[in-house]
C-alpha cells in the first residue's frame, strides 16, 4: 500500500513531464516551420524585386565588377541585408553546364574576409542547394556548414522571363544560433509552465503533508486556480508578444517592398489616369502585384502620396482594374486616418490598425520611400493584412498556452477524482473494519460483562448443591443474578442498534446509592473472597443521568472489579461521590498495586494489551475499561485515572478512578 499511497501524485508528475515535453516539441517544429515560411517569404520580396536584365548582363567574372548592373543590384543587397536584423548572407549564385556552383554576387564588403567576388566556385555546396537548380522550388534548408559558418539558408530560384529557366538562385543566410535562438525563447512558454506546474505540485504535497487541515478540495481548488491564473498570464504574454512580433515581421516585409521600388520610376508617375499609360506605372504595379500574390496573407498593397493641400491619394494599387477594391491613380483616400497622416509627418514607418474604411477592416504596415537625391518623402508605401487574419495567427499561436492549460486543469480534476474514489474505497473498507471491529466489541461486551451473573449463577447453584436447604436463601440472589444477564444480552442489543446511528441509548436519572447496592449484590462474593470492605461515602438522594443496565454492569461493575482484582486481601475500597458545579463526581479509590505509566497511557485503547494478572492470578480481557470509557462518553461524561505503584518507598498507592456524570 506504501507503495501506491502516491501514484496519482506520481502520475500527474510524469504526465506534466511528457506533455510538457510534447509541447515543447510541438513549439519546436512550430516555431521552425514558422520562421522558415517567414524566411522563405523574405527571400522571395527580395528575389522578385532584382531587376531580370540587370541579372542577365552579369559575367561571373572579374569584369562584373566594372559593370554598372553589378553594382546596382549589390547596392540593392547589401542595403536590404543592412535592413534584416538577422541576415548574415544575401547573395546569387549560379550554376554551370558542369554542374559547378558559382557565385554571381555577394553582399558582403568587398574587404571583408566572407566576401565572395563574382565567379568563385563553391566548393562545399550542399545537396540541397543543387536540389533548388534541379526542381526549381523554393526552400529554406540547413544548418549547413561551410567555411563562411554554420548556416541557415532561404534560397529562391530566379527564372528567365523568356526561357523560363533558372538563371540564378537568391540565397538569404541566417546563422544556425541566431535561428535556433529564437525557436528556444518561443519554447521557454511551454517549458517554464511544465517547471512552474511541477513545481507547484511538489509544493503542494509537502503542504498537504504538512497542513493536514487542508483538505484534498481546498488543495485541488487552489492548484487549480493557480493553474488557471498562471494559464491567463501566459495566454495573455502569449497575445502581446505574437501582436509585437507579427507588427515586427509585417513591418520588416514592407520594408523589403519598399526598398525594392526603383524611386526613379516612382518620381515619374503624375498620381492621376495618365499613368495607366505609363510604363514606369505597369512596371511597379507589374512587381508589387507579384509580390502581394505570393504573400499569403496580405490584402492589400499599394503607393500614396500627398498633395500640398494634405490630400491623400493613391499613386498605384496592386489589385487588378477589374476588382471591386481597385483604387485607379489619383483617387482620394477620403477615409484616411490620422495614423496615415503621421506616416507623411513624420517620416517614420509603423505598423497601424485595426483601421476600417471602404476597403474593410485593416492591419496596415506603412513605410515612407525618398527620393536618392533630394531625401524627400515622395509616397508612402501600405500593406494591408484583414483583421481576421491578423486574428486568426494570434489565436493560433494562444492555443498552445490556453489548451495546455484547459487540459492540465482537466488532468488535475481527473486525477482528484481519482484519488477521492480511492480515498473513498480506503474509508469505506475503514468502515468495514469497524464495523467488524465493532461486532467483535459487543462480543466482548456480552462475554465480559455475562461473566458476572453467569458465575454467581454458578457459585449458588454449587453452594444449593452441596446444602439443599439454602436454596430458599439463595433462590432470590439467583432470580437477581438471571435477571442482570437478560439485561446485559438486552444492552448488547441496544449497542448494535446505536453503532448503526438507529437509536440512541436512553438515559434516565436514578439514585446512585441504588445503582451501588445492585452492582455489591452481583459483586458480594468477589469481595468476600479476599475480605474486602466497600466503604460508601454518597449523599442521601443523589442522582444520576445513566442507562442504568450498562452503568451497573459496564461501568460500576467494571470498576469495582479491577480495583477487587488488583487490591489486596483484607484491604479496603471507597466509593464516595459529592456534587461540584451542577457535576456529579464519583470517585473509585483502592488500596491495590497501581498501574505503571505505560500501561495508564493505554488503558482505554483496545488496540493495545492492557490485561495482566491480579493480585490472586486472576485473569482478565483488557476490554473492560474501553467499555468503560465508552459508556461513559454516551452518558455525556468524563472519565479520569490516576494511580501510584507500589514500591518500597510509596505507602498511598493504588489507583483512583474519577467519574463526571450529569446529575
């Protein structure tokens, strides 16, 4: 039993464990798929917005250098990667009819020791960089390992317009511990809340241990309402922080449009119809319309500008001339907010909303774009994310937090209730066993306490046999004696029925010197036996409040039995009782050989071995004084024992026995 007394505990420790292992598996791969589609979509803005021709024109060789095309499209890289936080490569590669991996361009200063100059053959090349030039598809792939680091890689494959074959692929580093170090801060949720509920379990159970005053309910309602609590928090964090991040990436990935917008064709639109001729105009309209097609969950995108009567107008729109949400060149944006306003004032991008207009309701990242020359604003840039997407990504992210929590309060009330239906079933097989007990008890009782009338019965009816001419004498004693072992079967009756709550005993009030004179007539022989004197000391008329058949023969009988038993011959015993504060005080005082310490510490638990012999041998059942105690508490009383051993330098020893009984 020892052994199970904890299994529930043990359980819900080890299941905690493995689900907040899963968990963390689970915002594991997660977080890994999440950042490599994010990666993924970083490189494909960047890989749309190189220029096709300007890419055609590169040699792979020392004479890239000199080339105007090469040094455009390496200032548009190295900026974009300035812009990316965590990009430590962004570069082109190419591949020859041999199967040789080249590079066409590198970011990178051309000082710097990671510089790759144009036509370098990459030796290390992995697989799955030649699986890209082979299928064609898009793929983030790593942690490679190559001289430059161990890597992280977004490689985008950049077709011909004409031929529609790969030219080059666009590769976007990230290193393998910056990568794995933001997986590992999004896998710190599920794994401080695992440390947080094992922990508050343990505590718990060394409080339960310690405060057995608490109960199991209050226990689990606590746990419980922590759990709940905690679970709120992390929801919560869990809501602000994937808001701030999803603002951040949102706000990156415009930035990256932004950047791809050549501003040369942005100064030649006029914000009015006549650019729906213009070729500048389709070129932009061309490259962002791309760009919000392979976007998943961007609405809209498009250019505003503002006019020096702070009008804002749309300079292009992706949408397609057709659509219902097509904003034509020049339109007014009537519903602008003050959020777009502060774009223009400040010059500083930002990410706003939800915003609602004609076009629905709106998250909207915006970014100012200059002009090179003048670092005058000239438009402003908005990509547009529906709210309920927006919404959508936020309470995907806060089911981890919310259903890890939802679940473990279910864990916690199925393992509660578990451990009640067990803890039920050990009570009620405790109640079995008192019960069995209890049976025994009465037994003991109707052995015990019949043993009296039944041996007087016994005595007489010997004494009648060997002189037949006492038996008118004794014929009397013997109806009395009968008539107390009736009464004792009857008592034990009376007991089954109050141990099962059926009845109560019934108590009534009599007179003391009444109930002493019944119990000397059943005990008269035990005190000649030893010449014992009973010395009585009760007031004329005292009362009281006792079930009279289980005080003579239970409680009086008792008592005055173990103090013959233990007294010795030619000694005597005192019965005295007296009123005190509305109590009656009855007192038992023998002359015997006391009882030691250990045994007066044990002497009402039935438990325990209290019988020993007495001062003629005789044996007793250790019962009686449980009984005694028994009685005693129904009849709303008291009971007290002090005694003294005799030894050599002890002359008052023996035991006095205090009742307090109700008058």
């Amino acid at each position: 039993m020892s052994k199970l007394k904890h299994f529930p505990t043990s359980v819900l420790i080890i299941v905690l464990l493995l689900l907040g292992s899963l968990s963390t598996w689970l915002t594991w791969n997660f977080t890994e798929k999440k950042l490599t589609n994010n990666a993924l979509s970083h490189a494909r803005l960047i890989a749309q917005s190189i220029n096709i021709n300007r890419l055609q024109n590169l040699r792979a060789d020392e004479s890239d250098l000199k080339s105007s095309d090469y040094h455009r499209i390496r200032e548009q890289l190295t900026k974009i990667r300035k812009a990316h936080s965590t990009c430590r490569f962004l570069y082109l590669i190419g591949q020859k009819k041999d199967g040789t991996v080249f590079f066409f361009l590198d970011s990178q200063p051309i000082e710097s020791e990671d510089y790759a100059p144009p036509g370098l053959v990459y030796d290390e090349v992995s697989k799955e960089y030649i699986n890209v030039f082979e299928t064609g598809k898009a793929d983030t792939v790593g942690p490679v390992t190559d001289r430059w680091g161990t890597l992280i890689s977004s490689l985008v494959p950049i077709y011909s317009p004409k031929t529609n074959k790969v030219i080059a692929v666009l590769g976007m580093d990230t290193d393998a511990m910056d990568w794995n170090r933001k997986i590992l801060l999004q896998c710190l949720l599920p794994i401080g809340l695992t440390i947080f509920i094992v922990i508050l379990v343990v505590f718990f159970i060394i409080f339960g241990k310690t405060q057995q005053s608490l109960g199991q309910c209050k226990t689990a309602s606590i746990f419980m309402v922590a759990v709940f609590l905690f679970g709120l928090f992390l929801t919560w964090y869990t809501w602000e922080y994937t808001t701030r991040r999803l603002k951040e990436n949102t706000l990156e990935q415009a930035r990256l449009v932004a950047r791809a917008i050549n501003t040369k064709r942005l100064l030649n639109l006029q914000g009015n119809l006549t650019d729906l001729k213009s070729l500048d105009y389709l070129r932009i309209k061309e490259q962002l319309t791309q760009i919000r097609q392979s976007h998943t969950t961007c609405r809209f995108l498009y250019l505003m500008g503002r006019r020096e009567d702070n009008t804002v107008f749309f300079f292009l729109d992706s949408q397609s001339q057709s659509s219902k949400d097509y904003a034509p060149p020049g339109l007014i944006y009537e519903e602008v907010s003050e959020a777009y306003i502060k774009s223009f004032d400040s010059g500083k991008q930002r990410t706003v909303g939800p915003i609602t207009d004609r076009w629905g309701t709106l998250i909207t990242s915006l970014i100012p774009i200059y002009a090179f020359d003048t670092n005058k604003l000239i438009a402003v840039l908005g990509m547009d994310i529906d709210t309920k997407d927006w919404e959508k990504i936020i309470i995907l992210q806060c089911f981890l937090p919310l259903g890890l929590t939802i679940f473990i309060m279910f864990l916690i009330i199925s393992l509660f209730i578990i451990n009640h239906n067990r803890q039920t079933i050990k009570q009620q097989n405790k109640e079995i066993q008192k019960k069995h007990a209890e049976s025994n008890h009465l037994l003991h009782i109707l052995c015990h306490d019949l043993a009296n009338p039944i041996g007087n019965i016994k005595l007489l009816l010997q004494l009648v046999k060997e002189n037949p001419n006492m038996l008118d004498n004794l014929l009397n004693t013997a109806i009395i004696a009968n008539s107390n072992a009736c009464d004792i079967i009857e008592l034990v009756r009376k007991l089954r029925t109050l141990e099962e709550k059926k009845a109560i005993l019934p108590l009534k009030h009599y007179h003391l010197n009444d109930l002493l004179e019944e119990s000397y007539s059943l005990l008269e022989n035990n005190f000649k036996n030893k010449n014992i004197i009973l010395e009585k000391f009760i007031p004329e008329g005292l009362l009281v409040k006792v079930e009279k058949t289980s005080f003579i023969n239970s409680v009086i009988n008792n008592l005055l039995s173990n103090a013959i038993k233990f007294s010795y011959p030619d000694t005597k015993i005192i019965f005295s009782a007296e009123m005190s504060d509305d109590i009656v005080k009855l007192t038992i005082k023998d002359q015997g050989i006391g009882m030691p310490k250990a045994l007066l510490e044990n002497i009402f638990d039935v438990s325990k071995k209290t019988s020993r012999p007495g001062t003629d041998g005789e044996l007793g059942t250790g019962y009686g004084m449980p009984l005694v105690k028994k009685f005693i508490q129904e009849y709303h009383g008291e009971i007290k024992i002090q005694s003294i051993v005799k030894s050599s330098t002890t002359k008052n020893h023996g035991t006095e026995v205090t009742l307090h009984l109700q008058p």
